[in-house]
C-alpha cells in the first residue's frame, strides 16, 4: 500500500517547466532520498507535496491517515 502516489505531475512557469510527468510511489517504510543539481526542482517538488504550492497538472493521492 502507497502512502503517496504521483501520477504525471508537471509544474510549469510560464514557458519555463521544471518538471513533466513526473510518476512516483511512496510505501510505508520506504527509504527515499531526493539529489539533483541546483535549479533541477527538488524545493518545488518538496512545496507540492507539503501543499505549499500546486502542481501545474498531474495528480496526488495520499493514503487515508
């Protein structure tokens, strides 16, 4: 069971897209880690998924609890 799933996610400014369909599942007791080069989307990733910002299309499920 996922905790937090992602499915096409994209998140744009204006012309400028940091990330396109972007898909990722997270399962209870999964280790992650998130690595990339400066300017790559890691802040703006973390921000949608605290809900501090919003995807520019693409969809979210978090399990219940």
């Amino acid at each position: 069971m996922s905790l937090l799933t992602a499915t096409a996610l994209t998140k744009s400014y204006g012309a400028f897209d940091v990330f396109i369909d972007l898909a990722f599942a997270i399962a209870k007791g999964d280790k992650i880690g998130l690595v990339g080069p400066n300017g790559c989307g890691k802040t703006t990733l973390l921000r949608i998924l605290a809900g501090a910002d919003e995807a520019s299309s693409g969809d979210l499920h978090y399990a219940r609890g």
